[in-house]
C-alpha cells in the first residue's frame, strides 16, 4: 500500500513539474506584445463607439408605506451615447417587482421611461429591490434601486 501511495504522490508531483513548463520562461514572456497593442487601441475604440447611458436617478426612496399598497415610479433613461442604446432586458430579484421597459433601440440624445410596480404585500420593514438592465454598454449592466419602509399590517 505504501508503494502504491508513493508512486501516486510521485505521478502528481512529476505531472505539475511538466506542466509548469520545467521553469522555461513566466507567462508575461509569451505574450505577443503587437497584439496587445492591439487589443488595447480595439478597446478604446469599442469604448468611444459604444452607447452610453444616464438616469435622472438611479434610486427610488418610496418612503415609508403600508404593507399591501403598489408603489410604482418612473426612471428617465437617456441616450448619451454615439449610437443606439439597446436594453435587451430587466432582470429583478423576485416577482414582487415588475419593470417596464422600451422595447426598440433609443437614439443619441433621446430620452424614454422605464417604469417599476413594487407590490408591497407580503413584504414588511426596510425593503431594497435592485432593476438590473442588461444593456449595450461598455459595462453591459446598469442598476436601478427602490428602498423605502412597509410597515406591516395590524394582526
């Protein structure tokens, strides 16, 4: 059993000694350096060419209401960008809260609602819904937040 224990231990040691290239070199050394170059004249340019968006807010402080009451608000989403902005999606942690969203690209400089219900019942004390738009951006998702206070129903 020892010997079979020690030529294990013997196959993993040789099998990392091969794989670590025998000490020939790190991997900075075999990065080609005309395509890094490259690469990183392509992201700016990707970067100045891609959409880009603002909000007049981020975050929704709905306050304090009673648990079962439907808050709803609307976030202006603007096109700040050089081409069309795409929102491809809104994803939302749970179904309590259902956003709205357009549907066709929004051109340079034009500005369109995305619009948030959050059903309150079920739901007591401090509460924080995060909206996440899937987008074409440079950073391909943008948050959006409703935080306030349900206070419970009387038992």
């Amino acid at each position: 059993m020892k010997k079979i224990t020690f030529l294990f231990a013997f196959m993993i040691s040789s099998s990392l000694f091969i794989s670590c290239g025998n000490g020939t070199g790190s991997a900075t050394s075999k990065i080609n350096k005309d395509n890094l170059e490259s690469a990183k004249s392509r992201d700016v340019e990707i970067k100045n060419g891609a959409a880009s968006i603002t909000f007049d807010s981020q975050v929704f402080d709905f306050g304090v209401v009673n648990e079962g009451e439907i808050v709803e608000t609307t976030f202006k989403v603007t096109n700040s960008g050089n081409t069309d902005l795409v929102i491809t999606d809104a994803k939302v942690t749970c179904g309590c809260t259902v956003p709205v969203w357009p549907k066709k690209p929004i051109k340079p400089g034009q500005t369109e609602d995305v619009k948030v219900k959050f059903n309150t019942s079920g739901k007591q004390n401090r509460q924080q819904k995060n909206i996440t738009l899937l987008t074409n951006t440079e950073t391909g998702r943008e948050i959006l937040t409703l935080k306030g206070m349900v206070t419970p129903k009387a038992k």
